[in-house]
C-alpha cells in the first residue's frame, strides 16, 4: 500500500488526485481479503505519464496505463465517459473527463463504483450508493437496460457476484437480464468462458448455475444441462429426485474438498446430461440409464464449441466424461484392463469425481462404496510394483518381427504380467 501512497503523492504533485477503485474497496468493505489494485485519476495521460513511470500502454483496455512502483505494478485509468456502445460490449466511443460522478456512472454496479483517497483517507461515494454494501444489495448503475445494451457482459458478472458475495438483488432486474439474455450472442465466447469459469469455480457456484437456470443461459448455450431435471431417479436408489439436483450435490462436494481444476467442474456439470434420454425402468421397477457416459460425451463435444475449450483441457474432460461410469466396473473388467486403467494419468481425476458422486446418492450405500475404494487402493498398489515391458525389450528378445507385430507382441507381453498379479 505504501507504493500506492507514493503514486498518489507524485500525481499530487501536478495538482491531480488519484483513487483506488473497483472490486479491492468492494472486498475490504465487506471484511474480505483484497488482493488487485485499480487507480483512478483525473490527471491526463499525458500528464500521468510526466509524473509516473509508465512502462505499458494498454490500448485495447481503452488507454489503460501499466506503472512501475518500487518494482510492483498497477494499472492507472483517466476519468472517462463512455458514449454509445459497438456489438453491446464495447464503447464506441470515450472521452476523457476530470468529473469523477461520470467516470463512475459508467460503470457496471454501485458495489463497484467506490473510490478511495489513500492520502486523505476517505471513501467517495459518486453514485451515492455505498449502502448498498451495508445492505447486502446488488444494483446497477442508473439505469439497468442501458448497462446492459452497453456490455452484456454484465448479465454474467451481476449472477456471479450476486451469490459470491450473498447479495439480493431486484426482481426486476432478472426480468430485464432474462429478456436481454440473448444479447450474448453478440459477446466473444472466449469472454463468455471467462466469466462462467469464475462461477464455476467459486464455492457458491450452484446458487449461480440456479440463477443461470432461470434467465435462460443454459437454453442457450447448454441446453443439455437445461433439460437435467427432465431425468428422475427412483424410490430405491438415487433419491434426489432428478439428474440436475444431484449434480449440483457433486459440486458441491468439489466445492467441499476445495478443487479448484475447471476441467473437474465441466465434468461434473456434463457427466450424467444424457440420463434423460436413456432413462427406463425394469421389470422390477429399477431405473436404468444404459450407455449415458457415452452419450453425455456427445453432448459435450456438440456444446463445447459455445464456451472454446483447449484442446488439452477438450482431451482430458472428454476422456473424464466417458469413463465417469468405468471406475464402478473395475471389479468385472480383466485384471490387465483394471491395472492399466488406474495407471492413466488421468485416474486420481476421476477417483476424485468417483467420491463426489457417491457422496451424494440418497442413500449413500457405505459399505459398498469402502469395499470399491479398498479393491482400488490393491490395483493401484499393484501398478506401482509393476514393470511392464518397452518396446526396446520385445525387439530384443523378438529381433525378427515386424513392426505392427511388434506392437500386438508388446501388448500380448504385458497383458500375461498384469493378468498374473495377484492383489
């Protein structure tokens, strides 16, 4: 903070002011832990730059300047007014202003529209709404319709802090995001990613999917995940009455072991979506739900280009997705197939989502779920011991084969050594 101090005295010095603005004085105002400073001046650039040593110019952030204080950095904006909007996202114009009620009028909600004098240490509150905080209220600024037609990008921002912080928020208000909420059509889906990884990744991210639900996102751009609750469970087994309120159960318990990977979230949301369609009941009254990793992968792979995936993380949560269901199965599988299974790398990620799915089936069968995690711990024990053979070893000890028979050679060698281990 005393670099901040030292910025403010230097922009003092030319007769300007400079405040701290955004989500760190919303966080400190609520008792939370504040990390990224954002300044605010009424100084010119020209005039920032004569006092300041400016190292980076971000024009695309609409003339954000990076500085360099005591070797930290911060990002340094003039007060500006935005005019009009292009394609509901971006400003088609800014112009540069020294009122600061303007620089905050453009802005998204009054949570975030306070601004901060480090040197004569008070807050400023231009848009006359810091009670907002006080009362737990999220609101936009001025007019809701107009902050929205200028970046539709807040529809997601104000459902992720609504519940990150436990805010209420009008009625009216989800009534107007509901009826704009195709407006994000017009927003990058690598921006639209952004902002829902967020959500997902935050611990009271199924309050958020639930508000999502009910303005229409998912119909939009998740409509597999919108149709869940179409898929009931049954009086025997899996009692949480649908597929959608027992996903959110398995968030809640990623949430609960405090994952922070958003490839294990994208995987809990979609690994059971197809239960809907392949929903049926026995003759015996058990419901069944045959082939649904497969057909939830499907699904995945159809949506994902609405949300841009790498090509890593499309590899890891599709290989997570379709075999969401196989770690139930390891006992009916050939012991060569069960050990090599638990040596992909990607197994510790689905024994994680294997115990945040069981953790929420109502009722909870103990007993069967410890003797699983028991007869895994033996294969994964045995894995360790293992050493299977390379393809080095097969050319020696079969100099004459071909190629394509080295490989079925290879795999033939090391299935006899894996189905010869005893657990």
């Amino acid at each position: 903070m005393q670099e901040v101090k030292t910025i403010a005295k230097k922009i003092e010095k030319i007769w300007k002011k400079t405040y701290i603005v955004g989500g760190y004085n919303r966080d400190i105002l609520l008792w939370l832990p504040a990390w990224d400073i954002d300044l605010s001046t009424d100084a010119t650039l020209d005039e920032v730059k004569s006092a300041l040593k400016v190292v980076w110019e971000i024009w695309k952030k609409y003339w954000t300047l990076i500085v360099n204080e005591n070797r930290k950095i911060f990002e340094i904006t003039t007060f500006r007014e935005d005019i009009w909007s292009i394609n509901n996202r971006k400003p088609a114009k800014v112009i540069f202003t020294q009122n600061i009620q303007k620089d905050a009028s453009r802005r998204d909600f009054t949570i975030n529209a306070i601004y901060y004098n480090i040197l004569e240490k008070k807050y400023i509150n231009p848009v006359w709404w810091i009670e907002d905080l006080e009362n737990k209220k999220i609101n936009f600024i001025w007019k809701t319709i107009d902050r929205i037609d200028e970046d539709a990008l807040r529809i997601l921002r104000f459902i992720r802090f609504k519940n990150k912080y436990n805010l209420e928020a009008k009625q009216e208000d989800f009534e107007i995001i509901s009826e704009k909420i195709s407006l994000l059509k017009n927003i990058s889906r690598e921006r639209i990613r952004e902002e829902f990884d967020k959500i997902l990744l935050d611990k009271n991210n199924t309050s958020s999917l639930e508000d999502l639900k009910k303005i229409g996102f998912f119909n939009m751009f998740m409509p597999s995940i919108e149709n869940m609750e179409k898929a009931p469970w049954w009086k025997s087994w899996h009692q949480e009455w649908n597929v959608w309120i027992h996903t959110k159960m398995v968030i809640e318990e990623l949430n609960k072991a405090n994952i922070q990977d958003i490839c294990l979230y994208y995987t809990a949301l979609y690994h059971d979506t197809w239960k809907v369609d392949t929903f049926y009941l026995d003759k015996k009254w058990e419901v069944h739900y045959p082939n649904h990793a497969e057909f939830s992968l499907n699904y995945f792979k159809t949506e994902k280009k609405n949300l841009i995936f790498s090509k890593k993380e499309e590899k890891r949560i599709q290989f997570l997705i379709e075999n969401h269901d196989k770690i139930y199965r390891l006992d009916r599988l050939e012991l060569a197939e069960a050990i090599k299974f638990v040596m992909h790398k990607y197994f510790p990620d689905l024994l994680i989502l294997m115990k945040a799915d069981s953790y929420w089936k109502i009722p909870v069968n103990t007993k069967k779920f410890n003797e699983r995690l028991e007869f895994i711990d033996k294969l994964i024990s045995a894995s360790k011991k293992v050493k299977l053979l390379t393809w080095s070893d097969i050319i020696k000890k079969y100099p004459n084969l071909k190629w394509w028979e080295i490989w079925k050679k290879l795999k033939g060698e090391n299935n006899k050594i894996l189905n010869n281990i005893e657990l």
